[in-house]
C-alpha cells in the first residue's frame, strides 16, 4: 500500500477504512491523534531550533549591509514561526474537537468531511462544499 506524506517529516500509511466500519471510529480517530501529535512536535522542534540558532547567530555586524541581511533573514524565520505557532493552535483545537466527537464533521453544515480530505489536511473543519464557498465569498468580498 502506498504511503501519503503527512504534515510531518514521518510517513504514514492512509486508513484503511473496513467493511461496515463507522466514520470516525475509534481507529480512525488514533490514526488521526497520531498524525497530528507527530506534526505538532516536529513544529515544536522547530521552534526551539530556531531559538537557539538566532543566539547562536546573532552578532554585532559593523557593516549596515551585514546587519540588515541578518534581520532580514531572523525576521522571516520569525514569521514562519509565527505561523507555525497559530498551526500549533489550530492542531491543539483540533485534538480537542476529537475529544467531544466532533472531529471530522463539517463546522458548518455537519456533514462528514470524509476521510481523503482529513488524510490530506488533518486539521480541516469544513466540507469541501463549505470550504469552496467561504473561498468565493472571501474573494467577492475583497473584490479579487
């Protein structure tokens, strides 16, 4: 069987849903933990890498030029941690909606999100209905 590749550095193998199984049974649901829990310490890794490479890295430059490259370069990984902070968020959301069984139901219209989409984006909230339609209404509202 093919592997997908996950959020994460790790592979994992796609459910295999089984004959007369319910959606999001309680294997469904480990499978899905364990993705998301492996994303989340790979993000958290990141994190502390990049906070010890900007100690290591940071140094007084007499050059404005060689100054001005470094902030540029720790203000860009510092927006990508920021953004790996709001995922970070976003999964901890995530393992709390598995807990109250809502995992894997649309937010907005309660239909089952289906597993293909969940294997591809583990933190999904919306049907792909739902998503697309958000999608065209936030473009018609910026006017893009």
């Amino acid at each position: 069987m093919p592997k997908t590749a996950s959020p994460t550095n790790q592979t994992f193998k796609p459910y295999k849903r089984k004959k007369g199984e319910e959606y999001m049974s309680e294997g469904q649901i480990k499978h899905f933990t364990e993705i998301l829990q492996a994303w989340k310490v790979d993000l958290m890794s990141e994190v502390d890498r990049t906070v010890d490479h900007m100690k290591d890295e940071a140094a007084n430059f007499p050059d404005p030029a060689d100054r001005a490259t470094q902030e540029e370069e720790f203000s860009l990984e510092l927006r990508t941690r920021d953004r790996e902070r709001k995922l970070i968020k976003k999964i901890d959301d995530t393992l709390a909606l598995m807990k109250t069984g809502e995992y894997g139901y649309c937010e907005t219209c309660g239909v089952e999100i289906g597993l293909s989409r969940m294997e591809a984006r583990p933190t999904a909230t919306q049907c792909i209905d739902c998503k697309s339609l958000d999608e065209i209404k936030e473009k018609q509202t910026r006017g893009k």
